[in-house]
C-alpha cells in the first residue's frame, strides 16, 4: 500500500485558518483547542438516519469545532453532498468523494496554514466510524485525528479512543504524521519521523469493527521473500533468515564475553550501540542520564550488564536458539528463544529477546520475562523510570 501522491502534495498545499469551538462563541487561534477538547463533546447528526454522507458528518463536526478547512470545502461544493472537484495547476484542491472518503487543501497565501482530510469506516454492526485529521504549520504546528462513533439509531456521533493511542515510539526524539487510507484502503498510517528525518510507518488495518496495528517498518507492504522492499522476488537476504538470525546471537555473545571479560578496557555501551535498536540506546542513555542526577542511590535504576548474561558471569554460552519470524505478512520483528550457561559454573537461564528489523538486519529491542508478554520487561522498567 502507497501512500498517495495527493497526500505528499499537502505539506506544500496548506489552509489558513483558526479553529474555534462555536457552541461556546470562543475562538481558538489555531487548531489547539479542538486537540485538546474534542474528546468531551458527542455531537448530533441532524437527519444522519442509517448511513449519513461524509458531507453530513463533517458539517455536523464544523458546527462543533469550527475550522477554515472545513469551510473551504463547503464552499467548492456549493452545497452539493456529492462532488468530485480536482487539484490542478493554478488553482488550489478540493477533493470530495462522499461514498466514503473526502480530503481537502487550499491556499489563502497568508502565513496560517491548515489541512483537513476525513472519511468513514462502515462497521459490522452498522455503525460508522468517522475520523478527521487536522494539521496546521503555525501558529504553532499540530498533526493529531479525531475519531468518532455514529449510531444511526440515536444520529450522534460519540468521541472513542484514537487506534494508535498505545503507539510504540521506534524512536524517542520524534514526531508523528498521521494517514487515512484513501477510498478503497481501510488502513490508518501513523508515521514517525526522528530528528535525522528518517521514517518508520506503523499501519493499523481494520477488521470489520476497528483498527488493529499490524505492523511497523517501511511505507509499503514488501512481496514475501522480499522484507525490505528491496532485490527480486524469493531472493531474501541472508540476515532477516531465521539462519541469520541465529547466526547473529552468536555473534552478539562472542561481542559480550570479549567486552565484559576483566580488564578488557572496552565498553558495553558499544556492544548496545552495535547489536541493539536506536529506540533501546535512546531510553538506556536516558536512564542512565537520570541515575547521574539522583540524589539517592536507592533511587537509580541502575542499569548494568545484566541485560546482556541475564546475571550469569561470562564467560557465557549460548545454546538451544529457536526464532520466530512472522511469514503472513511483512513484519519487522522477531522472536528469539534460547538458553544462557555459564561456562565456570554450569548454572543455565532461560532467555527471550525481542528483535526489530533496523538497518537491513534484526537488532535486539527488548528482553521479556516471559512468552509474548512485555510486561516487567526490561524495556518496560526502562520507559517506565524515565516516564514514558
């Protein structure tokens, strides 16, 4: 799935406006106020009935939460529920499909900018579920979606948790661009981007009733055998194998009974800076940042090697390797099984990493204390002590 091309143009192609709250006659200057209060307020539908058009959701929206891109649109359609008027050169878009999609930009030229885009998703239970993104360069820039309920019985439409408001940050710097799938792609799209303006997409899918993440790695979804989008079909390169993987954990403990052997003068931060994701370094340096101000050594952290031999003293073995990769569909991540003994002692541990595609090869992201659980995870002590 590509993101469309109508979807990249609207960075350059902006709305100027502020968004205001009319039931209360209080204009907000920019979009911040709806960001912050539109979870509060249900909205009604007047004569919505079974299966209101985009046109009738998002004026019933505008009259709640008033914005200049909303207006814009209203007043290329000329009061028109059904309109299709398209971007050309010259002239700003207005994109309107009321099946189940509309999108909009437009230029005043001024110095606000505003985008607006929303659709629909129809429900098994014959609810719809609408949703708005709204996004603005200045005053100050905001890029956040609105998601809503509608019952035909009562025609309102009731504010529900975003889908990705559990969303995984790949990096800890960065910020989020957001992505309704266009008339016949039910997917959402969140992108985040880092300070170096490098991307990860994560992608919610709908299942008949809500958006579901599926996955986070590239924009597109990669032909099997091809995870990163790259080579011929069927050629998979030999480190996102299961064999390659495996041969990586070797590598990864070679590294770690070098680096933590007594006075061997190398650091272990290297080893988490090689083998580990950007995502682990960021939160890990953190922690670390945070132990250096306490006041009181009872209140570190106090992240040590133990992430690495799971408390056992190297020199350490590595054996009965077993990886899980996802064959269904492209994902980025990986799960690794296997059993740490201590080469002096013979006392064993059982291990279970987490792993994400990063840089064309599987880094460790996580240690989880047990099968497919996160909780109480490294990671999750880590994010936890630094107040993510």
């Amino acid at each position: 799935m590509k993101i469309k091309g109508y979807l990249l143009i609207s960075a350059l192609l902006m709305l100027s406006a502020c968004g205001g709250k009319k039931e209360q006659g209080v204009q907000a200057e920019g979009l911040a106020m709806i960001e912050q209060e539109w979870k509060g307020i249900p909205i009604k539908v007047e004569m919505g009935l079974d299966k209101p058009t985009v046109m009738q959701l998002l004026r019933a929206f505008n009259d709640t939460w008033q914005t200049a891109a909303a207006d814009s649109i209203f007043a290329a359609a000329a009061g028109k529920d059904y309109f299709v008027d398209e971007w050309y050169e010259g002239k700003s878009p207005v994109f309107v499909d009321n099946e189940d999609f509309c999108t909009a930009w437009y230029n005043h030229g001024d110095t606000g900018d505003q985008q607006l885009e929303c659709r629909t998703y129809e429900r098994e239970n014959g609810h719809l579920l609408f949703a708005v993104h709204l996004e603005q360069q200045n005053p100050e820039q905001l890029s956040f979606c609105c998601f809503y309920d509608y019952a035909p019985k009562t025609q309102m439409m009731r504010p529900e948790d975003e889908p990705y408001k559990d969303l995984k940050r790949k990096w800890q710097q960065s910020y989020l661009e957001y992505h309704l799938g266009d008339k016949f792609d039910q997917t959402v799209i969140v992108e985040e981007v880092n300070k170096d303006g490098e991307a990860c997409f994560h992608h919610y899918v709908w299942n008949g009733m809500k958006h579901e993440f599926h996955h986070a790695g590239p924009e597109t979804y990669a032909n099997e055998g091809d995870p990163e989008g790259y080579g011929d079909e069927g050629d998979e390169p030999w480190a996102l194998t299961e064999d390659g993987v495996i041969e990586d954990i070797l590598a990864y403990f070679n590294d770690v009974n070098e680096t933590l052997a007594e006075d061997s003068g190398l650091s272990p931060f290297d080893l988490d800076k090689k083998w580990y994701t950007t995502y682990w370094n960021e939160v890990y340096e953190a922690v670390n940042e945070k132990d250096g101000k306490a006041k009181r050594t009872e209140d570190c952290f106090f992240v040590d090697d133990n992430h690495w031999t799971a408390g056992l003293t190297v020199p350490v073995e590595v054996k009965n390797i077993k990886v899980e990769l996802q064959e269904d569909a492209y994902s980025p991540v990986a799960e690794a099984t296997f059993t740490l003994v201590e080469r002096e002692s013979g006392l064993k541990k059982n291990a279970i990493i987490e792993l994400e595609l990063e840089g064309g090869r599987y880094r460790i992201n996580n240690w989880l204390e047990k099968r497919h659980n996160a909780k109480g995870s490294i990671l999750s002590q880590m994010e936890k002590y630094i107040g993510l």
